[in-house]
C-alpha cells in the first residue's frame, strides 16, 4: 500500500476512466494525463476507445435490471462478470495503445446501475434510499493489477442525497465561461442537464437529471426493427409526431416535471412505460411512436431548463449522433447555440468516462466532490471507495 500511495505525489498521472451506460450498448475506456484536483485540475486525452456488450450480455443486465425477472443468485453472478468484462477491456486497451499496467496509475470505474432508489422511504424503521452499481472495483484491480475506485454514488445517497447527477463537477471545473450562460445535456439512457451561468461559483452551480434519454427510443428500435438504436435519428425523421400521442406522454410522464435535485434509472423510464404507450396507441406506426419518443426526450430536457437564460446548449452523449433529436432541441432551444461537445479534446463519446478518471483522481488526492445543491444531499463527502490490487 506504501507503495501505491507514494505514486500520488507525482505531478502528473495517467489515469484511466471506464463507464457503462443505462443503454448498455458498450464500455467506454479513456486514458487522460492529469494534474492537480478540483478547481485546479488540468487535464489532456490521450486515448479513448469503446467496447461494445454482446447482445446475450446486454439481455442479460437488462433483465437483472428489472425488478420482475432479477434474482439474487444472477446479480451475484453478473456483479462479478461485470468486473472482469471491464478489466479485460482495460487490459486490452492498455494493450493496443503499446502501454503496460505499470505505466498506469489508476482506474476509475463507474459500473453498470442496476437499481436505483432515490426515495426517502422506512423500511424496519431504517431509511431504505439506495443505489446500485455493479462491476466491483476489487474484481477490476485484481485482474488488471492497477489500484481502482468505484462506487461513486454510494456516499451522496447516505448522505440523503440523489447520488446524481455526477457530470456537472466535470462541467464547472472545466468548461465554466466568464462570458456565456451555458447548459450542458448529457444524452446517454437518461438525460441529466447541467447550467452554469457565466462566472459562476461552485456552489451555484444547477443540475439534475431531467427525463429520458435513448432509453426508450432504442428499446422501441429493438422492438420493431432489431436496431440498437436509431442511427442519426433516420427513422425518427421519417416519422410524424401525433398530438395526441405526444400530448399524452407529456401527462404520462411526471418525472419531468418534479423540481430539482431529482434522479431516474431504467426503474421509471423501462420497458414497462413504453408498453403502456404502445397499447394505448396500438395503431400508431412504429416510425411514429419513435418519433413522438424522440420529440417527447427534447421537450423534457427543454421543459427543465426553460427557466434559465441559455446562450449555449452543449450536448454530449449517444444523444447527440441522434440529428432528429438534435434538431427537436435546435427547435425548442430556438434562442440558444445548441452544438455538439467538442472541447479541450473532450467529445460527445469519451466525456463521462473522463468524468470517472476525474472523480477516482480527485479521491486518491483527498478531496471531497460530490455537490449537495446539486444532489440534495446534507453535506459534502469523498465519492468513491479505493480498491487495491
């Protein structure tokens, strides 16, 4: 261990940040020099690289992710599969990029949610408010050898936190501007949106989660075409959008309209919801319930922001390959820049899982990130439980 720690003294490190998504399309993997922590954090991306789940795998978190069809013994199992999928991604990435584990000098790791619950409620006179996140971070150092964090959410929601959104730390440390009011939207399963007007401090930062994502326009695409999602948003664009229809995902859904700090998962926006649609619509085409869904997603992440000034709406994410989805926001943001993250060599793919690397840094050097106005948690505390190898 005196040998781990005494590495965190240098002034640069190499570190290396892994995220799997709501969607469960892939495992992101990025490698980024960093100095400093906080505020001071400077950093630059080296290299980045996806690793797409296996149809059967991808089933098979999505069926541990819901509460009808998981079982413990499945969770246990895939909690573990998880860790190693990661790992060998790490590995390889390491691999193709001519570096050895010894050039590398942590992990930080997200992990696959599974279950989320935000919700302040008794169970045996305990408050049962809960996240999970699978994939251990020990499997991950064991099988790589290099020292990892994960579990970043955990210590908010004790804290009585939502455990989310994490992406507006990166945003502020980053990408704050002294000229422009600016919101960034993160597009993966779900959407979460950061505001930061222009000089803001950090305590003033505004976030949340807002709605929907692709979650439920891939699990439409799935269903009606076998896609995994709508690529550049073609079949959306062949759709139209009836009013009934959208109007009554805009009653169906109250999520979206909830105050902030709030957080979502698959739990809300699953295949349960999107069935209760299509049987109400039984006749609608499925190039037009995608559509209404792709539409539905804009308005929700407009709907949440309508109440700031927004000079400039940076979208990230699977989100923003989506063009239909791209020209909803363009049409609802109709006062704003709306354009894709393209910044300090961090994009639209590897910005969350630079987020990761980040947070694991920022840990190793004993500072505390998580955002209580952001989550709504009671104060601050360290993100991220430190696994050996």
């Amino acid at each position: 261990m005196k040998n781990y720690l005494s590495r965190y003294n240098k002034r640069d490190k190499l570190v290396i940040g892994v995220l799997s998504g709501t969607s469960v399309d892939a495992v992101d993997v990025v490698l980024i020099k960093v100095s400093g922590y906080g505020a001071s954090t400077k950093l630059r991306v080296i290299g980045f690289e996806s690793f797409p789940f296996s149809n059967t795998l991808k089933n098979f978190v999505l069926k541990c992710s819901s509460k009808l069809q998981s079982n413990v013994e499945e969770i246990c199992k895939l909690n573990f599969i998880l860790g190693r999928f990661f790992a060998d991604s790490v590995n390889k990435f390491i691999l193709r990029n001519k570096l050895t584990k010894n050039d590398i000098d942590l992990i930080g790791s997200h992990g696959q949610t599974i279950y989320h619950f935000p919700v302040n409620k008794k169970l045996f006179g305990f408050n049962s408010r809960s996240t999970l996140q699978i994939g251990d971070p020990s499997v991950i150092a064991n099988e790589t050898g290099i020292l990892t964090v994960g579990d970043f959410r955990t210590a908010d929601v004790s804290a009585n936190g939502h455990g989310a959104p994490l992406a507006p730390y990166l945003d502020y440390i980053l990408f704050n501007s002294k000229s422009k009011n600016r919101a960034f939207v993160n597009i993966g399963g779900i959407s979460n949106a950061t505001y930061l007007k222009k000089n803001c401090t950090l305590d003033q930062v505004i976030a949340s989660d807002t709605g929907p994502g692709n979650m439920m326009i891939d699990f439409l695409c799935k269903k009606y075409f076998n896609k995994k999602y709508d690529n550049n948003g073609l079949i959306a664009s062949r759709g139209n959008v009836a009013n009934d229809l959208f109007s009554y995902l805009c009653k169906k859904d109250n999520f979206h309209k909830r105050k902030f700090p709030k957080s979502t998962g698959r739990e809300y926006y699953g295949a349960e919801f999107v069935n209760d649609v299509i049987k109400k619509f039984r006749k609608a085409e499925p190039i037009d319930l995608i559509a209404a869904f792709t539409k539905f997603t804009a308005y929700t992440i407009h709907y949440n922001l309508k109440s700031f000034a927004v000079d400039e709406l940076i979208v990230s994410g699977g989100g923003a390959k989506n063009k239909t989805l791209m020209n909803y926001l363009r049409f609802f943001f109709n006062k704003s820049e709306v354009r894709v993250l393209k910044d300090n060599g961090i994009n639209e793919d590897n910005k969350e899982a630079v987020l990761f690397a980040v947070l694991a840094n920022d840990l190793i050097m004993g500072n505390k990130s998580s955002m209580p106005k952001v989550t709504g948690g009671n104060k601050n505390v360290y993100q991220g439980k430190i696994c050996f190898a």
